[in-house]
C-alpha cells in the first residue's frame, strides 16, 4: 500500500460556495492495481473516500481540458498548481482542490507497480477465466 497525506481546498459543498481546508489521502493498493482512492478528511469522524481510475487520474494530469464523466471529474490548471476534482453522488456534490504537485509526486511513486499490474493482471484474469470456464 502506498499513502500520500495533503491538504486541499474545498471549493463547493453541495450549493455552497466555501473555501475549507482539507485533509485528503491518496492511497494506492497494490491488490487493487488499477485504481486509486482518495479520502477526503481521512482524520474525521465522517470521511468521504473514492476510487477513481488510475489512468483517469493520469490523464488528467497530461492535460488542462476536464476528464472524466459522471460521477468524477478532473480539470488540471497548471498556472495555479492545482488539480480540481468534482465528485458527485445521489447524496452531494463537492469541488476539491488538490495540490498537483503533490497529486504528481504520488502517482511518480505508484507509477512502477502499475507498469508491472498491467503486465500481469491479463495473465491472472486468463487463468481465472479458464479456472471458471475449465470448472463447468
């Protein structure tokens, strides 16, 4: 498991305008190879956590257009060092303001292991399927 603790700012909670600072946590799991959870205010008693794709989150960083669609969205502004993420859901919605660069020195640290998931995730997904396939 790889861990990276930041700050951010939260933009927009729901319909109110707001500018709080937050705690998030990135978090990489290596059993989990194609995704990344971030949660937001990890250190409170009521947090909020989402997976979102790891080749999202790595698009969004190679761009300054928005990615993503329907419930996360990510936008890159460069000039101002920040990745802003819209997540939403049937209860809410929230605008977060990430710091980039640290968004960017977290994926730098995962980056290997994800290079080697996708070298042996369609290995381990053909030998499931012939295992379940073989079993019937």
């Amino acid at each position: 498991m790889i861990r990276s603790d930041f700050r951010a700012l939260l933009l927009r909670s729901d319909d109110k305008d707001c500018r709080l600072p937050v705690k998030v946590r990135a978090e990489y799991d290596e059993a989990d190879p194609m995704a990344v959870e971030l949660i937001f205010a990890h250190d409170l008693p009521v947090s909020s956590s989402w997976k979102v794709s790891y080749e999202l989150l790595e698009r969004a960083l190679k761009q300054e257009t928005s990615v993503g669609q329907g419930d996360v969205k990510f936008r890159q502004d460069s000039a101002q060092g920040r990745l802003y993420v819209c997540v939403r859901s049937k209860t809410g919605h929230a605008d977060v303001a990430l710091p980039l660069g640290f968004v960017k020195e977290f994926m730098a640290q995962t980056e290997d292991d994800y290079i080697r998931a996708q070298d042996i995730l369609p290995k381990q997904i053909d030998e499931a399927l012939e295992a379940i396939l073989g079993a019937s």
